[in-house]
C-alpha cells in the first residue's frame, strides 16, 4: 500500500554529500532554494536538530503565501533528512545522499498518509519537486 502513497524521484548531482547536506542545514541557503520555481520562503522557525521545528510562509509567483509546518524527525550528517510535513498535505519526505565518483545520489521520497492525497497531488508535487532538486543544484553551483 505504500506505493500508492509514494511519489519518488532521484539524481546523481555533481556535489558532495557534505555540501548537499549543509544547503539544508543552512536556513539562509534552504530559504533560496526550497519549493518550486518562482516561489520564495520567509522562515519563522527553523531549528535543525531532531525533533526541530520548521516553520515558513512559501510565497509564491501568484502571488498567495502558503503556511508549512513541519519537523524533524531523522538527520544523519552527509546521509539523510527526514521531515515530517504537519500540516496539510500531511507527508513523510525522505532525502538520501549516497556518494558516488561523479558526486551524489539523490533520492527524494514522499509518503503521504493516504492514498487520494498523493493520487491527487501527483502531477503538481512530482514536478515541483524535479523544479525544487534544479534549484538546489543551481544554488550549489553559485556557492561552490
């Protein structure tokens, strides 16, 4: 069943997992790259430590600002961050960094609670998340 639940895409990025990791663990380089293109993030809270919270207002081209609450549940250093979204749509988005001779592996996970969600989000998340991987890509290369 939870394949129904899970939207999934990777990538062999040309960074080190190190530096991969830290454009999460740095909110002001997080904010310049989450989300999908031309939206921007105002953060409230970001605490990036497990248990941590995760707060911000996604502002987007349209205009419309969107609330996202999330925490976190699994930080491994240069492998993996986890974070629970707890507002809707509620989701568990895993990241996981495996270095390889050209860089690192990428792979971004989502698992929705239910089934409908993720059937009915398909299209927007998986192509906002593609967006979202080109944008860490593209502000790593800037700062590297």
């Amino acid at each position: 069943m939870t394949k129904e639940r899970t939207l999934a895409t990777s990538r062999i990025l040309p960074f080190s997992p190190k530096e991969i990791y830290g454009a999460f663990a740095s909110a002001d380089l997080l904010s310049t790259w989450w989300g999908p293109e031309g939206f921007s993030n105002t953060f409230e809270i970001f605490e990036f430590t497990v248990g941590g919270r995760w707060k911000f207002v996604m502002h987007g081209p349209d205009g419309k600002s969107y609330l996202n609450e999330s925490r976190f549940e699994e930080l491994e250093p240069e492998a993996k961050v986890v974070i629970r979204h707890d507002c809707p749509p509620y989701f568990r988005l895993t990241i996981r960094l495996r270095p390889t001779s050209n860089g690192t592996h990428l792979t971004w996970e989502q698992v929705f609670d239910d089934a409908e969600t993720a059937q009915a989000v398909k299209q927007l998340v998986g192509a906002a998340n593609e967006q979202n991987i080109d944008r860490l890509t593209r502000v790593l290369s800037e700062s590297c």
